[in-house]
C-alpha cells in the first residue's frame, strides 16, 4: 500500500477519522514529497522541534500546512510495520 492509497483509505483504518477528499490527498503527498525534496524530512519516525522549526523557516505558513501531512506519513509508516508483524 502506497502513502497515497493509505490517505484513500484512512477513515476506514483510523478509528473517529474523516473521509479525505482527493484534493486533500493530493496536496498531502505532494506536501510531503516537499519535504522529502527540500531536506526537512530524512526518514525521522517522529516530529520533533527541529523538523518543525525547520518548516517553519522554510515555508510561510508552514505549521499550519505541513505538519498534519507528515504526521499522516509516520501513521502510515506504523500501518506497514503492524501490517508486517501481523503476516509473520
């Protein structure tokens, strides 16, 4: 399962979470890939300060566009880790 696909499917694996709409998703993922391009995110399974103050710096706005889509990411990352002990 891609990131995306997990965005597509999130109300039915996250209990009490909405249905995303497909702008949504799209500007999650590509948010996210921002991050990944720019240098801010390198494979960290946490938000921490750092990342959040370098968000901020990089991007007017930042903290009220970026984080929700990279802490979706780390859920997803937790989704494929239970996924993997539960096939094993």
């Amino acid at each position: 399962m891609t990131y995306e696909e997990y965005l597509s499917a999130r109300h039915e694996l996250v209990e009490n979470s909405k249905q995303l709409s497909e702008v949504t998703i799209e500007q999650y993922v590509n948010r996210f890939h921002n991050l990944q391009r720019r240098g801010i995110y390198t494979n960290e399974r946490e938000v921490t300060d750092t990342l959040l103050q370098q968000i901020e710096q990089q991007y007017k706005n930042g903290l009220k566009h970026y984080p929700i889509p990279l802490r979706y990411y780390l859920e997803y990352l937790d989704y494929l880790d239970q996924a993997v002990e539960a096939s094993s």
